[in-house]
C-alpha cells in the first residue's frame, strides 16, 4: 500500500488548496478514505473522511463550511479542498486509508485506518 499526498503549499490566510491523495497497492474504490493533520506540538486530528463509494462524507465541526473531500476511484484519487484558510490551518495533513472495506460510515479515530501517507505540509501566512 502507499498514499502519496500533494498540493500542499504557503497560502495567504483566506486563500484556498486543494490536496490530492494517489493511492496505489489495494481496490481503493473498496475503502473509504480519510483526511487528518498534525500541527507541530499537537496530536493528529481528524479532519474529513469518505466512504468507498463517495456518498458519505464526514467532516471535522470545526472545519464544516470550509472543506470539501471527494475521490475519484477511476484515478485511486482522493480530495481535500479547503477553503479560507487560517494560519491555524497550517500543518501536516495525512490520506489515510480505511482498515475494512465496504464500510458505510467513516470513523474519526485513527485507530480505524491502518495506512498512512508521509503528509504535506500546510502553510498559512501572510
């Protein structure tokens, strides 16, 4: 298995990025996937998470309103768009795939995703 993310950056605050997870190594249109990111000093939080057919999105509260996850299984993509950003956005932003397959809801726990991509990084600033 292995996640590849990209399309992290330096943004201004209020400015947009859209991540991209390549997945390879498994079905991926069999396991839903998951977005989290681990700001330096703090745990790794979730942030979104997706069903493996794409019809169940899950979002972090805090977060709702700003983010959109989607995928793409033809491509074994996943999404992240995030929107006005804020510098306590900046972090390491993880894919994460799901450990059971078929699953109709996504957890929020880490425990529940049994690989990991090395992250990009997300930087908000002016």
């Amino acid at each position: 298995v292995l996640l590849v993310e990209s399309g992290g950056g330096l943004v201004q605050p209020g400015g947009s990025l859209r991540l991209s997870c390549a997945a390879s190594g498994f079905t991926f249109s069999n396991y839903g996937m998951g977005w989290f990111r681990q700001a330096p000093g703090k745990e790794r939080e979730f942030v979104a998470a997706i069903t493996w057919s794409g019809t169940g999105t899950y979002l972090a509260e805090s977060l709702k309103g700003r983010l959109i996850i989607s995928r793409d299984n033809a491509k074994n993509t996943v999404y992240l768009e995030m929107n006005s950003l804020k510098p306590e956005d900046t972090a390491l932003y993880y894919c994460a795939k799901g450990e059971a397959a078929y699953r109709r809801y996504m957890s929020r726990s880490k425990k529940d995703y049994d690989y990991w991509g090395q992250g990009t990084q997300v930087t908000v600033s002016s």
